[in-house]
C-alpha cells in the first residue's frame, strides 16, 4: 500500500483468497483492505494515538437517512456527552478532494450535526470548524485535539 502523509501505525495484514485483510481495532475484525481502507485505518490510529480520541467513541460506516435515502459515514468521532464532534469523509488516494467531495461531506453532515469536519485522502487533509447557527465554515489548519472545541 502507499504511503500516507499520516504517521504511521503497526498494522496486521492476513491474506485470505485473493484478498488482503486489514485489522480494524474498532470493528475487531479483519476488513478488506483497499486504498480507501488504508486511509481510513491511518486516519483512525491518528486520531487514538495522536490526538487523544478515546477509541470507544469512534464509529466506522454509521448509517443515517437523509431525503429518505440510507447513507453511510466513514468515521464519526463522538464528544464526551455522546454528541457527534467529528465527521471524517476517506477517499482513496488517487480520489482528489474536489469541491464535489466537500459538498458531499457538507451533506452529509446537514443531518449529522457534527462541528468538525475532515475530508482526507491519506495526502491531502482538510479540516473545518462548521458553526451551525452562523451558517460559516472556518478552515483549520490540523484536526483538532479531543475534546476539539
């Protein structure tokens, strides 16, 4: 796999048919491991073992409707009261960060609520602050440590 422009972790790659497995220490189980999947890997260890987010609020691939349609996040970091803080939106990493990638994520994150928001691609990271109430986005220029406000 590429390298990211992440720290790096030790990480337990299986081979199983012709696929290469990855341990995910949030699902506790093997996944596949596609670029897409590396990232999102990478983007979790950073955030336990760099930035302090406690592993037991982190969801992979939540699930929530919007327009009566079911979506799937990539991560959600959760705040100390349970409430959405940080939504983070993985692409591979030959997928560029487009404007159609934020607006994507922006969506998303209308019926999320969460006032962080990071899209990345393993080389490239993009961090907003969303203020709801306000209707801005500010540019941040790292995530934020948790708690993150």
């Amino acid at each position: 796999m590429q390298e990211l422009n992440l720290p790096p972790f030790e990480y337990k790659v299986t081979q199983s048919g012709v696929n290469s497995l990855i341990w995910d220490v949030l699902r506790r189980k093997n996944v596949v491991l596609t670029p897409e999947e590396w990232v999102r890997q990478h983007v979790v260890h950073y955030l336990i073992n760099h930035l302090g987010y406690p592993k037991g609020l982190l969801s992979l691939e939540r699930g929530h409707r919007y327009n009566q349609r079911q979506k799937r996040i990539d991560l959600c970091a959760l705040g100390p009261a349970g409430q959405p803080l940080l939504l983070v939106e993985c692409k591979a990493p030959s997928v560029p960060i487009t404007a159609a990638v934020a607006q994507q994520a922006a969506v998303y994150n209308q019926t999320i609520g969460a006032p962080l928001l990071l899209l990345t691609n393993g080389l490239q990271h993009f961090c907003w602050r969303v203020n709801f109430e306000e209707r801005t986005n500010e540019r941040l220029s790292e995530v934020p440590p948790y708690p993150g406000l």
